[in-house]
C-alpha cells in the first residue's frame, strides 16, 4: 500500500512538471511586443456577417490575450488566414415520458433542437512571409446535440493559434 503511493506521488509529479512545459516555455518569451498580426477575412460562402464575425472575434482574442498588434488585412508580420465550413442539419431533439403514461410517479422530459444552416468547422494557418508556422482546426459535430456559435468556435481557434505562436516566440502574452 506504501508502495501504491509513492509510486501514485511520483506519477503525480511527473504528470504536473509535463503540464506545466507549456506555461514555462511562454513565461520565457522575448517577443518585442506590438508585432503586427494581420487578419484576413476567411474564405467562405457563408454570410459576409458571420466572415466579418470570424475576423473579428480573432481581432479581439490576439487584442486581450497577446502582445501583438492586431491589424484586419493581409499585410504583417504574421498573417493569419483561414476557411470558415459551413453545413445544414439539425441537433438531435428528444421528448418522452419517464415510468410510463399513467404513473402515478414519475414526469415528462424534453428539449430543444436546432436547425438550419450552421457553422462546421474553421481552418486557420498563420503565416511568417511565405512560411506557415501554425495551423489548427476547430469544429462541431450537430449529433451531439449542441450548437456552437461562430464567434464561440472563432474565439476557441484564436486562443488556440496565439498559444502555438506564444510557444514560439513570434509573439508575447500580455
């Protein structure tokens, strides 16, 4: 038993020094703040509102979070482009009674769908002149029943993104 947590204490160490590389590596950062990170509006067929929303939820996301200098165009020290997918369905919905019709215990239960036209999935690169130095990918899957907002996924990329290029060193965190 002894044996079981020592061994359990060491995994634990080991586990909390892994996690913490990450942050170690972004509080050693030297990145002279106010580069600038330009924004392209994202390709895609969706609305010109949810492409400007896109844009400008990463705006806001390297504005609070980084040292940078966000900038909309295509013109920085590093660029930022990306695809915005966009699909039709529908959440899965559920109604139904719980311990029979006519019980004496027992209730109803529901929820809520959604349907229509919503956003997949967005695809951003980060581009160093004509060198990509990041990529990441967010998205959604309606079969879970949940629908997330373009600016909810936006705002997850972005602070993805700028953690890959705070990690290295292109740019600084606040």
């Amino acid at each position: 038993m002894k044996m079981n947590l020592v061994k359990l204490a060491l995994v634990l160490v080991f586990l909390s020094i892994l996690g913490g590389c990450g942050k170690l590596k972004e509080a050693g950062n030297d990145a002279p703040p106010g580069r600038i990170v330009s924004v392209a509006l994202f390709k895609s067929n969706c609305t010109p509102l949810v492409q400007e929303a896109v844009q400008a939820a990463f705006i806001d996301a390297f504005f609070t979070y980084t040292n940078a200098k966000p900038i909309k165009g295509e013109n920085g020290y590093i660029r930022i482009e990306g695809i915005i997918t966009i699909d039709e369905g529908q959440t899965g919905s559920s109604s139904g009674l719980i311990l029979g019709g006519r019980s004496s215990v027992g209730g109803g239960s529901s929820s809520s769908a959604a349907s229509g036209t919503y956003v997949t999935g967005i695809t951003i690169q980060a581009y160093k002149g004509s060198d990509m130095i990041a990529t990441y990918s967010v998205g959604q899957d309606l079969g879970k029943g949940k629908l997330v907002s373009p600016v909810s996924l936006a705002m997850s990329a972005a602070r993805n993104i700028s953690t890959l290029l705070v990690r290295q060193n292109e740019i600084g965190r606040k």
